[in-house]
C-alpha cells in the first residue's frame, strides 16, 4: 500500500462517542486486512496535538484516519493535508495547539518529523452519544470508506474527496 517509506496510519478518537472512533476503527480495520505486510506500523489513539507528534517522529510518513463534521453526507472521505487545517482552531489554553501548529513547532525545533503527511476526515453524524458503537448510517458505509482510503493509498483516486 506505500512506496517504500515508513509509515504510521494513525486512527484518531474517542472509542465511547459513537462516530467519534472511525479513525480508530478504521485503521483497526486496515491492520487487520494487511497486518504490517504492507510496510504500514498502526496506532490508534484519543489524542491530540503534540501527542500526534509523538507518535509521528521518526516516519517518514504519516497518515492520519479522523472524524470530521463539514456538512456532507455522512460517510464521505476527504482527503486533506496540515495546509487544508490551517484555518482550525483547537487552543484552548497555552498548553493545546491545534495539529498543524504542533507540526509546524516540532519541524522547526527538530528534523525526524515527516514532510509527507495525509489526513483523512470522515464526514460523520454523531460524535455526542456515549456508545461503542458507530450510527447506523455510518456503520452501513465503513465498508466502502475503508475500501475508499485503500484506494487513495494505492493511488487509484488522487480527488481530494469523494
């Protein structure tokens, strides 16, 4: 699935607020379809910021699997880079930043942080209701948003959503 560079596919959220965990269920998901053989290392996680550096420092890519409210249909992938993050805003107080400014702090302090990093968001419904499990509209299309980023991973769509 990559082009010889070591990579991290990061699943991103919090596994008891419904849709909030697709990041981490798919990448669950991919892991358990390819296992490492195809030159990915997997870690999911409910973190931010410069936790995500953490985990990132020392690939030489990175992609990051994360939920998203944008107003699309639910079940929609987009695939972003940091520069489509720009405008979000997550400082809460001088201890939290925002991911694109986490990276950007970290490339200028050290050079183990990849250049290459890929996000995709996941259009959801619900992210407010403790469950375990996903909405229904989105468990009825994990498939295809899993087939939908090995697809993007392998180069068969270069869109920047579907």
């Amino acid at each position: 699935m990559n082009e010889n560079k070591k990579t991290l596919m990061l699943g991103l959220g919090n596994p008891i607020l419904t849709d909030d965990a697709i990041g981490i269920k798919v990448v669950e998901e991919l892991e358990r379809r390819f296992g490492t053989d195809n030159g990915y290392d997997y870690c999911t996680g409910s973190f931010g910021g410069f936790h995500i550096v953490d985990e990132i420092r020392g690939y030489d890519r990175a992609v990051i699997v994360d939920s998203i409210i944008r107003g699309g249909e639910v079940g929609t992938v987009y695939k972003l880079t940091l520069h489509d993050l720009d405008g979000t805003v997550r400082l809460a107080s001088p201890h939290r930043v925002n991911l694109p400014g986490a990276i950007a702090l970290a490339k200028k302090i050290e050079d183990n942080i990849p250049d290459d990093i890929t996000i995709y968001a996941i259009e959801v419904d619900e992210l407010t209701v403790f469950s375990t499990r996903l909405s229904p509209k989105l468990q009825d299309c994990f498939p295809e948003i899993v087939n939908k980023i090995i697809d993007y991973e392998m180069g068969g769509n270069n869109d920047r959503s579907e």
